[in-house]
C-alpha cells in the first residue's frame, strides 16, 4: 500500500506564446484526471515566452509523473514543481461591493484592515483589490457578504522562488 498522500503541488512552466498552448496542457491534465485547482499565466521576462502556475491536487509520485509528461509537450520550454522549495506566493482578487453613503464607511475601515487598495468608487459601489493568502481574501469576502457583493474575481497563486540569502547558493533553497 503506498503512503503517497494527496496534496496541493505548485507548478510552473515556461511556455511558448502561441494560441492553443493553454488547450493542449489543459487537455493533458485532463486526460489524466487531474483538477487544477488553480491557474494563472502571464507573460514572462523572456519575450515569447509566457509563465504558468499550476496547483493541482495530487500524490506525488503522480504528479511528477504528469509534470514529466507536461515537459514533454512541444511548446513547454520547462516545468518545475516547486512545492518543497523556499517560495513568496499571491493570489489577487478584485471586489466589488455595494456601498451607499451609509455603509461606505464601514467598508473602507475593512479595507483598511485588510490593506486592501480602493481602485474605484461609485455612487452605490466600491471596488478594492486584496492580494495575500487564500484564507485572508476569503476572510474578507465573507465579512463582505453582509453589504451585497456585486462581483468578484480571483486569480490563481502566482508563485516564484525566494531569493537565496547565501552567496552561491541556488534561490529557493531552504536554509
């Protein structure tokens, strides 16, 4: 009986910038069944090349495996699963929520709180930006809740590794 449990993994790959790419890897997880739980892609420093972070649910020994199958399709330039490795992460969502003369207030003292940023402001709604954790932009869209959410929009995890704090040493390892 294998002792593989099932867990999130942080993928990223560089892929080429062509139309199709995010079809043929999407096809390829599911194929293999696999959810992604989140996904973000964007371009990378590298002109023509864009960057994407997976996180998907799975054993490890399953996930390698589909992460080698990943590197193998014609416009993945490299994948790593940096799971183990020393990472800074974000997720970002934007939040629009009905706010009146009345209630403005006590929604700006959330944001506040929360360090959110105001990116607009209308006559019956505000729109703020949070990036941070998933239990923090959660924890804020429930107490949110209360004031009617008009629209809310999340991106997946953003992932790249920390910067190494010992010359010669390799970024993301741990210490």
């Amino acid at each position: 009986m294998s002792t593989d449990h099932v867990r999130q993994h942080t993928i990223t790959a560089q892929v080429m910038d062509h139309p199709g790419v995010l079809t043929r890897i999407a096809s390829m997880f599911r194929r293999r069944g696999f959810n992604i739980a989140s996904l973000a892609v964007g371009l990378s420093e590298i002109p023509d090349l864009s960057r994407m972070t997976f996180v998907v649910e799975g054993a490890e020994g399953v996930v390698r495996h589909v992460s080698a199958q990943l590197e193998r399709l014609i416009d993945v330039v490299d994948v790593r699963d940096i799971t183990e490795s020393n990472i800074v992460w974000r997720e970002l969502a934007l939040i629009k929520v009905k706010a009146d003369a009345g209630t403005r207030g006590e929604v700006l003292e959330l944001t506040n709180v929360y360090r959110a940023n105001v990116i607009d402001i209308g006559v019956e709604s505000l729109t703020m930006e949070i990036s941070g954790g998933r239990q923090k932009i959660d924890s804020l869209i429930e107490l949110l809740r209360k004031f009617g959410l008009a629209e809310v929009i999340r991106t997946g995890r953003v992932a790249t590794l920390r910067g190494t704090l010992i010359e010669g040493e390799d970024d993301g390892l741990f210490q």
